[in-house]
C-alpha cells in the first residue's frame, strides 16, 4: 500500500470516520515530516507538494463539511425530502 496511510498507526487512520478534512490534515502532516526527514532533494521537492495538495483538500473538504452543516441546520427537514435520485 503507497501513500500516507502506510505510516500511520492505527489511531490515526480511524480519523478516516471522524472527518475528511482532518484525514487530509494528517497526510499533509506525515509529508511535511517525510520531507524533513529526506536527505535527498527531488524526494524532499515531492513530499512538499504533496503536503500543499493534501493542505488544499483539507480546506477544500473543510469548506464543504461547514456548507453541509450550515444547510442541514436551516433546513434539516428538506435535506430528508430529497429522497433517493436515483429512483426519481
């Protein structure tokens, strides 16, 4: 398995269920700390663009959990109206 998830221990990938927003916060943070731990230059180059991609889904995705939030709370009722549409 490639990617961030390898190198977090069990606790951390439980933040999977509790936000996508703090998913992505946490892989920035495993890049920033593979970058400083790389003695090699196009390695260190990678982990800090993939720590700003993986920062950029975070506000992204943070941005989106507080619409769904801010729209649930006006209109909770609506949101259940909507049903399935795929069957519509």
């Amino acid at each position: 398995m490639n990617g961030p998830v390898r190198h977090m221990p069990d606790k951390e990938k439980v933040m999977l269920m509790s936000g996508t927003s703090e998913f992505y916060l946490a892989c920035a943070a495993q890049s920033l700390r593979d970058a400083d731990a790389s003695t090699l230059t196009n390695v260190r180059d990678r982990c800090l663009r993939s720590a700003a991609s993986w920062q950029a889904m975070a506000v992204r995705a943070a941005e989106i959990e507080a619409n769904r939030r801010a729209r649930e709370k006006r209109a909770p009722d609506a949101v259940a109206d909507l049903g399935d549409p795929v069957s519509s």
